[in-house]
C-alpha cells in the first residue's frame, strides 16, 4: 500500500524517479550503474529515496543507499523519506542508517504524526511510537550523564583546590617558629590571610569569611 499524498502524480519524466515509483528494481539498479544521479529530484523536491519509502520498495531504497543517496535529503516541506513512510520494514531499514525518528518538517510535524494523519496501520503507529520513545530515553540519559561528569570534575576541582591549599599551610607554618604566633597572639584569619595561596582562594569564593576565635 501507498502511503503518498493523494495530489501526487505516478509519472514523472525522470527515468530513475519512475522506476522508484513502480518498484522496479532491476531497471534502477540498471540506471544507477549507468550514472543517473541517485539524489535527482522531482518538482516537489523529492529524491528517488523518497519514492520508494513512500511506496515501501525497502529494496530500492537500500539500492539508492549503495549508491550514495542522501539518506537526510528533505523535500520542499522539510520531509525527510521517513516522514512519507508508512511501511516496517523501511521504517526500519531508514532509522537503522541514521535518519532521526524525531525530525520535524517545515510544518513542525515528525514522521509519527504524518502517520497517524494517514491513518497508516497499528502496527506502523506502534513502532514509531517505540522509536520515539527510545530516542527521548537516550537523550535523557546522555544529559544525565553529562550532568553526572560535569559534577564530579567539580568535586575533583574542589577536592584538589583544599589538598593544595591545606599542603601550603603545612609548608609555610613549618618555615617559621610557632612561638612568633603565639608571641604575637595572632589570630588564624589573620595566619591563613598572609599565606598567598589561601589569599586567592578567599577572593574567588562567594562564602563567607570563616569564623575562629583568636590563639
């Protein structure tokens, strides 16, 4: 069964895109290897790709594929061959090659919803709809995951900022003698301020100053 436009013309003067129309596989297979360009394009923009999946000629679209067609080539509305399609097995073989399930043409409107316009059967609907909903797990997890690594390079950034910090403290308090602080009686701020390290990462940080009694 057909699933293209009912306004649709079945003849058109483009030897290839007439074999894609009627399905004829060796009378393509015969014009590709003769030179015809395998993404010519009919009045509406359409490629041979496009013909064939809306007709469900599963083999001429993989025929069309091993010659170099354009998988992603949309016609004058912004449809992709998926988008025309109404048939499993090319629905398939389309998305299997990279063509995204979700794609939208001009009108905003993705291969499922065209589908269901067109009234193509259950089992059609249930796939893209399976497709669809894979596709939006896969990106729900992919940005998770982004998340999850963005988070831990943070902690592993601050992790490291406080070891380094904490190393220079023990350096600069080992090279000079206590008694001077205690003499003195300064307070830790005012310790931790003359060491640069600390001085820097105080002026970067939006916290509050941290809070210490006087030695």
């Amino acid at each position: 069964m057909s699933y293209v436009f009912v306004n649709d013309s079945s003849q058109t003067n483009v030897p290839l895109l007439q074999a894609c129309i009627d399905g004829d596989f060796n009378y393509s297979k015969r014009l590709l290897e003769s030179g015809f360009d395998p993404n010519i394009r009919d009045s509406r923009g359409r490629t041979g790709l496009h013909l064939a999946a809306a007709r469900g000629n599963v083999d001429i679209c993989q025929l069309l594929h091993k010659f170099g067609a354009d998988l992603l080539a949309t016609d004058y509305q912004g449809n992709t061959a998926l988008h025309l399609c109404g048939h499993v097995d090319t629905i398939q073989f389309l998305v299997s090659n990279g063509l995204k399930i979700d794609i939208c043409n001009h009108q905003g409107a993705t291969p499922l919803v065209l589908a269901k316009r067109r009234g193509v059967n259950k089992d059609v609907i249930r796939l893209l709809e399976s497709l669809e909903e894979q596709e939006v797990k896969g990106f729900n997890r992919g940005t998770h995951s982004k998340l999850e690594t963005m988070q831990t390079a943070e902690s592993e950034r601050t992790e490291t900022s406080g070891r380094k910090l904490l190393r220079r403290m023990e350096e600069f308090l080992m090279t000079r003698p206590a008694q001077m602080y205690n003499r003195q009686r300064m307070p830790w701020k005012a310790i931790l301020s003359s060491i640069p390290t600390y001085s820097k990462v105080k002026e970067s940080s939006p916290a509050s100053e941290p809070h210490g009694r006087s030695l």
